[in-house]
C-alpha cells in the first residue's frame, strides 16, 4: 500500500479522471431519483403496515441525498459516489454496511458550494430515468478501465504508443463488459430458482427466507474472494473474463491469507476516509479537500491492489511446478 501510494505523488496526472469525475457530479447537471422514490414512499404509507412509514422515510432520505448521475462515477473512487464499485468484494461490503461506503451527503455541503451545484433536471419519466442509469453504468466502467490502463502501464513499465494504447482500453472495457454479463447471468441463474424454492415453501408453511439469505450470503462473499482481481487480470494480463476469473482464483487460493488482509485493510481505509470526508465538507474548504484527498487515496490503493495481484502472479508463473506439451506453464485450474 505504501508503494502504491508513493506512484502518485511522482505522477500527479493519475489524479485527473477521479478528480474531473468528482467535480462533474458537483458542478454538472443533477439529477434526481424522486421520480422513482416518491411512488414507493406512497405505497409503503399506504400498503407498507406497521413498518410501513419507517420504510418511507429511508426512502424520502435516499431520493433527497442520491442522485441518478453519481453512477458515472460508480467504479472509481469518488467523494459522492462512495467506495469503488469496481470488483465484487467492494460490492458485497456496500451490501453489508451501505452507511459506510456511501459518498458524502450532499445536504451537509455549505451554502456556497450547495447553491453551485443545484443544476437539477428531471428526465421526465421513470423509464427515462431507468434508461439513463444504464447508459451511466457502462459511460463509468468505460471510465473505470481508461482510468486503470494507465495505472497498469505505470506498475508493468509497458511501452505502448497512442494508438496501441487506445486498442488496449477498448478491448480491456469490452472484456470488462462481458465479466459484468457473466456475473449478472450467473446471479440470475442461482438466485432466482432459489428465491422461487423459498416462496414455494412459504405457501406450504415452511419459512425458510433466513436460510436461502445465509446461503446466498456465503456464497456471494466466497465469489468476491476469488474474484477479488478480476479486472487487474484483464488489464495487466490482457485476457477474457473467464481466464481472468480463472487467474483470480488461482491467486486467492495461492495467497489466502494475504489478499483477505489487503482487501480488508483496502477497504477499511476506503470507507474510513469517506466518512471523514463527511465531516470534513460541512467547512467551505472541506469540498475541494477531499475530492483531491479521496483521489489520491483511491488511485494509491488502486495501484496497490495491481502491484498486489501483478508480484504474486509473477511469482506463481515463476515457481510453477510443471510445463504443457507446448512448453506453456499449467495452472492449478
């Protein structure tokens, strides 16, 4: 973590895409989900029972404090979008503690900055709405892989020309594309005959919703864990999403311990810095502070879960046991 936070100090353009990104969603056009909010929150005081008006109130509070292009920010480190969403162990922990990997709320920025950023447009319909957080989900992992090509480049020291390197990224986010299907695809085909077995027992009295969410928790984290760096084999590896998801593995298996204690330290550092950011931006400097703060914060840790994944994966290549036919070292998967 030190050397990856060391790479940004001597190359400070790292910095942009986060910090552009971050001043986009303050200074850009707003907008919010209210459209979608404010019919759940009339049928939880309508139909919600006892329970009913404490579900409306979580969800006036996320249609005030959220915003529908946050999400081009989703997949990178972000003082309004919150911890990075950019592999599966970040968004299992957002799942468990949402309140410490959400972004600063923006109902606590001074006057000064609050009344810049109240460009606000309604796009007129849910389906609008729906529509544009798709095209925002995949603007930011496009973001999120122009962001890391150059970081990996930094850490592999790989000479590259312009146009090479514009093929690299384009490639790398189309391969990052298709984990995201993969994942999406492989969730619906697990979770829906689940959650259809659960509802099937309910109507013949037996409840077990508490044990299908243990199941599904388990096996959701244990799926992050070994596709912790998934995105790092894409890029640095320049391979598909299943033989990246297959690199992954192999080095969570190889380096248990060692990766559980990064990515928990990475992420115990992430969401500790974003709620000091939310103390931090209720004094007029407190804004710019922490964009640039959480920039070089989120870029350092970046590049230390790329130098994490590229050492241990030179040291599997270098120390493998047996060769193929065609003299290519054989994994253990």
């Amino acid at each position: 973590m030190a050397s990856g936070l060391s790479l940004p100090l001597g190359r400070p353009w790292l910095l942009v895409i986060p910090i552009m990104l971050d001043l986009l969603l303050w200074l850009g056009i707003q907008i919010p989900i209210t459209r979608i909010t404010s019919p759940l929150v009339d049928l939880m005081i309508d139909q919600g029972g006892e329970n009913g008006e404490l579900a409306a109130d979580q969800l006036t509070l996320l249609g005030e404090t959220s915003r529908l292009n946050d999400l081009l920010a989703a997949m990178i480190p972000s003082v309004f979008s919150g911890l990075s969403q950019d592999n599966l162990f970040n968004v299992v922990a957002n799942v468990f503690a949402p309140g410490l990997t959400d972004g600063v709320d923006r109902r606590d920025l001074p006057t000064i900055w609050a009344d810049i950023g109240r460009n606000l447009t309604d796009p007129g319909s849910i389906v609008g709405i729906l529509g544009l957080g798709v095209v925002f989900l995949v603007i930011a992992s496009l973001v999120a892989v122009s962001w890391r090509v150059p970081l990996a480049m930094a850490i592999t020291r790989r000479p590259m020309s312009a146009g090479a390197l514009l093929t690299y990224t384009v490639r790398s986010w189309v391969r990052f594309i298709g984990f995201i299907a993969l994942v999406v695809a492989a969730a619906g085909v697990l979770v829906v005959p689940l959650v259809l077995f659960a509802g099937v027992l309910l109507v013949l009295g037996l409840n077990l919703a508490a044990l299908v969410t243990l199941f599904l928790v388990m096996a959701a984290s244990l799926v992050a864990i070994y596709a912790r760096f998934v995105l790092e084999s894409i890029i640095i590896d320049d391979i598909g999403p299943i033989r990246a998801l297959k690199r992954s593995a192999l080095v969570t298996q190889a380096f248990f311990g060692p990766m559980v204690r990064f990515s928990v330290a990475s992420v115990l550092l992430a969401t500790g810095a974003l709620r000091l950011w939310d103390l931090m931006i209720s004094s007029p400097p407190g804004l710019p502070v922490a964009i640039l703060a959480n920039s070089f914060l989120g870029t350092g840790l970046a590049i230390a879960s790329m130098m994490f994944y590229y050492d241990r994966n030179r040291l599997l290549h270098k120390f493998a046991p047996a060769t193929g036919s065609a003299g290519a070292p054989e994994t253990l998967l």
